[in-house]
C-alpha cells in the first residue's frame, strides 16, 4: 500500500504511540480520523494536523459504529488504544479484583477487536490494488504478551490475546485481501511509562541489550510504514524492543 492512499482510523490517537503514527502518516499525505477517549489530547493533536477526530471508547459497538460511520473507503486500522495496570493475583492488600482484570481484558482486547471487525466490514468494500489489496490492520501487544511481570496478569493475557488471534484472522480475511499484523512494543517513552518512576524507568532501561534508551513512537510509526508498504508481511506480530526480554519484577 502506498502511503498517500492511506486511509486510516488510529485509535488511541490522543497520545504515545498513536499520536506518533497520526503525525507520520499524516505527513506522508494520509487521510485520517483519529479515536480516544481524551477528548483534550485528541483535539489537540487532529486539530493541530488536520484530521477527523472522534471522541469516544474503542470497546463500545455503538460508539465506534457511529465514529467510523462516515469514514468510507478506510483501508488501515492501526489499534493504539490501550491501558496499562499493575496488580498481584493475591498480596498483603488482598486478591486481584476481578472486575480490573475484566476491564483491561475488555478496553485492550475487546477494544482491538472491536474496531479491527468494523473496519474489516467495511475495508471488503474496497476496490483491490495491484496485490489485491483491500485494507490492512495493524495492532499493538506489548512484549508483555510473552514474558510479562509479576503484577502484569491482565495486560499479558489481553496482550496474549491480540498476539493469538492475529495469524487466525489474518487467514481468515486473506480472502477479502486484508493484511493482519500486530506490533509488540518493549519500553516506548510514552505517557504509559512516563507515568511510572524515574527509578522504575531506569531499571527497565538497564534490562534493554541495544540501544540502551527507551524506543520512540517515531521508531513505532517507521514499523507502522514498513507493515503497510511490504505486502509480503501478514499474520505476524513483530517484536520492536530493543531486544529487551523483561525480568520477571
Ligand atoms: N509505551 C510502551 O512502552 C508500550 C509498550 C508495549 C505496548 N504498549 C501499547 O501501546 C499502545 C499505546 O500505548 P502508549 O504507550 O502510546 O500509551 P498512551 O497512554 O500514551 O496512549 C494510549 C491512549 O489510549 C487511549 N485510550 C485508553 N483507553 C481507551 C479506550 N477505551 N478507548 C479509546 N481510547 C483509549 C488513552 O486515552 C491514550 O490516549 C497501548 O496498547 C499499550 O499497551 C506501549
């Protein structure tokens, strides 16, 4: 797929990673319409580049029918909306609440496939490329989803969960010409990790083998590009992290 006929939905637009791929691709002469659920961050951000903007959550069906309803002709999703949390099975302060476990299973998982059967609904409509190419989807895990830490049950089984059913819907939509990949972040300087300490930062730093420095979404954006240009990438998820494989605390 050619860059300047991209037209994509990027969801968790507002911020980190997918404000980064927003401004790249919209650079690169992209149409766009941005989804999160910070209204502030989002506006600031669509309003600054000049692109769509839809205020809303990635989990909720009627929401998301109606942010894409007058979006036609979208072929690229990239799923950047997502939470983190830290929480133990059972600790001093008693067991993990189960409706926590829930909502992040729900917001990150549900939330990417959510969006991901939407789009695909509508990216079958397209008219196919030389490739036979109709649309391509791009979603995030996290390195998490393969040796994630303690404290980090919900979002390694929701980011487990993206990384599994990706090589199954890419076969299944092969046959509507739509690509299935998703990207599996290790330490990104975004707002997801500038929330947690400095200490906390540096020693996850340390645990990277090279480049010992926190990757960028600008670095998260090239793969976006690479993933769209090259037809030959599907029903893969792709490590991007330094080669970092995190301890276990
Ligand atoms: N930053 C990292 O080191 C890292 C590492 C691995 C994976 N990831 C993943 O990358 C993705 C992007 O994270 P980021 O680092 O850019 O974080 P971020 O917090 O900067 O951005 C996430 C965005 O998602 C939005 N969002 C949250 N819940 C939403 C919902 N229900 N509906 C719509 N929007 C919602 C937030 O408002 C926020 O703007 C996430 O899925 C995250 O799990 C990040």
């Amino acid at each position: 797929m050619i860059l300047k006929n991209v037209k994509a939905v990027i969801t968790g637009a507002g911020s980190g990673l997918g404000e980064g791929t927003a401004r790249y691709l919209k650079e690169r002469g992209a149409e766009l319409l941005l989804i999160d659920l910070n209204a502030d961050g989002l506006k600031n951000v669509a309003d600054e580049i000049g692109a769509k903007y839809f205020v809303g959550d990635v989990s909720n069906e009627e929401e998301m029918k109606k942010a894409i309803t007058d979006f036609n002709g979208i072929n690229c999703l990239v799923n950047c909306a997502g939470i983190a949390i830290g929480a133990k099975v059972v600790s001093s302060r008693g067991m993990h609440d189960l409706a926590l476990f829930e909502k992040v299973l729900r917001v990150n998982l549900i939330g990417s496939f959510n969006m991901l059967r939407l789009c695909a609904d509508k990216m079958q409509s397209n008219e196919p490329d030389h490739e036979g190419e109709k649309g391509v989807i791009i979603n995030t895990a996290s390195v998490a989803a393969f040796d994630g830490q303690i404290g980090q049950a919900a979002y390694s089984a929701s980011k487990g969960g993206i990384a599994g059913m990706t090589l199954p819907i890419a076969r299944e939509l092969a046959s509507n010409g739509i690509r299935v990949n998703t990207i599996a972040p290790g330490l990104f300087a975004t707002a997801m990790l500038s929330g947690m300490s400095e200490e906390v930062q540096q020693s996850l730093i340390a645990t990277t083998i090279f480049p010992k420095r926190l990757g960028t979404p600008l670095e998260y954006a090239m793969l976006v590009e690479s993933i769209l240009t090259n037809v030959m990438l599907n029903g893969e998820t792709i490590r991007l992290d330094g080669s970092v494989r995190l301890a276990p605390r």
